[in-house]
C-alpha cells in the first residue's frame, strides 16, 4: 500500500514538473525560431485566455506569434509588413463631394 502511495505520489510529481517546464520549453522552442527566420523578438506576453504571444519585427515587418503553452500548438503566426498601405484611403478624399468649389452647378460669387 505504501508502495503505490509513494509511486502515485512521484509519478503526480514528475507530471507536474514536467507540465510547468513544457510551458517555457515551447516558448523558447518557438522564440529560436524566430530568431532564425531573422526576427528580433521585441516582447513575450500572456494573453487573457492564457495564451503565450511573441511579437517580433525585422527591417520590414512586424510579426505576432500566438501558441498553446500547454499543448505547444500553434494558434496564430501573422506577418504584418509595417509599410502597408492604409486600410481606409485619405478621409477628406473618401467625403469630398464636390461641394467645396462650385462643382454641383454654384458657380462661385464674385
């Protein structure tokens, strides 16, 4: 009895150890490679559900790996190039009717 007392017991130890090292290890698994694709790794956050998020940058973009710290998997490797063109053009273009300058039929009063 005190045989698989004591083998529960080291065996409940060796999974814990084992999950809290698993954490960091895919972590680090994932920060080297990045780091080998060229990236710099500006920060290493928690999300709110948990999530461990690496955001990275090189001369040209910015990049945001999400993964599983439990799992290891890979939710989310999004590259953003920081040149991107705007996603809503020139506001003042985009509402500019023409109202400005005469253009509906007023012609301007001198």
């Amino acid at each position: 009895m005190k045989r698989k007392i004591l083998s529960l017991c080291v065996g409940l130890g060796m999974v814990l150890v084992v999950g809290a090292t698993t954490a960091s290890d895919f972590a680090e698994f994932y920060v080297e490679r990045i780091e080998r694709e060229g990236f710099t790794v500006v920060s290493i956050n928690r999300t709110l559900l948990g999530r461990v998020q690496i955001v990275s940058e090189d001369a040209q973009n910015r990049r945001e790996t999400v993964l599983n710290p439990l799992t290891g998997e890979l939710l989310q490797d999004l590259i953003i190039p920081t040149d991107r063109v705007p996603l809503l053009p020139d506001l003042e273009k985009l509402f500019d009717f023409g109202l400005r300058q005469g253009r509906h039929g007023d012609s301007p009063k001198n």
